[in-house]
C-alpha cells in the first residue's frame, strides 16, 4: 500500500481500528499498524509501514514485535535479505487461545486465594470471580469449537 494508496476511507479504518483498540492497553502505534496491516493484501517491509503511517521505524517495529506477542501479526524473512516483512495473522483464534491459558491462570489463583481467605466476605467474592472467569472460559471454548465447525477445512 504505497502512500499515495492510503487515501482518506484507509486512513479513517485504521483510525477507527486504533480508537477501538487503545481502551484495551494497545499502543497506538500498534493499534494503528493493526487497523493498517488489515488492509494489506501482501506483507509488508517495515519501511513501507513506516512511511505509509508516517512513523519512524523504531516506533514500527516496536509496534509490530507487540502484534506479534499478541498474535495478532506475523514475521516474514526474505529469502538473501535481513528485510523483515509483517502481515496480519491468520489464524484468528490464536489471541483467544492465549487468552485462554490467562484465563485458566486466573481462575486458578482465584480459587487458591479463596481457599485462603480469612474473611468470609472475601472468600465469597473470590469463588465468585472464579466462577465467572470459568464461565467465560467455558463460553470462549464453545464458540471456538462453533467456529471449527463452520469453517471448511
């Protein structure tokens, strides 16, 4: 997507990416390389984001080292080249995997705490946090199997 392709309706998605993702904790600069990484087709060198977001590219590649943590990009080499080039992730259930593995830790420090609580108050409160959680849990491992379902393989 060279610069002259990032016109104004480019622009506004990858802002409207980044204004729903930053509450969550993204950075902006993620965020924003995310909503721009969307609308690639191909992978894209750092120095093609950089340019077309108008980042420098330390900024770029923090930013997409931190989509990678959250599975949410993916690294690619170039065969004879130290060019690194990104590309969204494919695999849209890899973010809510790891949120899964999170989720299971939460739910067993939870009731670990509850076990241990003095007070009667606070244990309640504990189990019930764990109950949540797992019922998230639970609900997350459902849809992901609605989804394997439905999707041709």
């Amino acid at each position: 997507m060279s610069r002259k392709r990032l016109n104004e309706s480019k622009r506004r998605f990858i802002e409207d990416v980044a204004r729903l993702m930053i509450p969550w904790g993204v950075p902006p600069a993620a965020a924003r390389l995310f909503g721009y990484l969307l609308l690639c087709s191909e992978p894209v060198s750092l120095d093609r984001m950089a340019a077309d977001l108008e980042i420098s590219k330390s900024s770029g590649s923090v930013a997409a080292r931190l989509l990678e943590r959250y599975m949410l990009a993916r690294q690619l080499g170039e065969r004879g080249s130290k060019r690194i080039f990104y590309e969204v992730s494919q695999s849209y259930e890899a973010i809510l995997v790891g949120q899964n593995r999170m989720l299971d830790g939460f739910v067993e420090l939870l009731r670990q705490g509850a076990a241990n609580a003095a007070s009667g108050a606070v244990r309640q409160r504990l189990e019930e946090m764990a109950v949540f959680n797992k019922t998230i849990r639970v609900a997350m491992d459902d849809a992901l199997s609605r989804w394997h379902a439905r999707k041709p393989r």
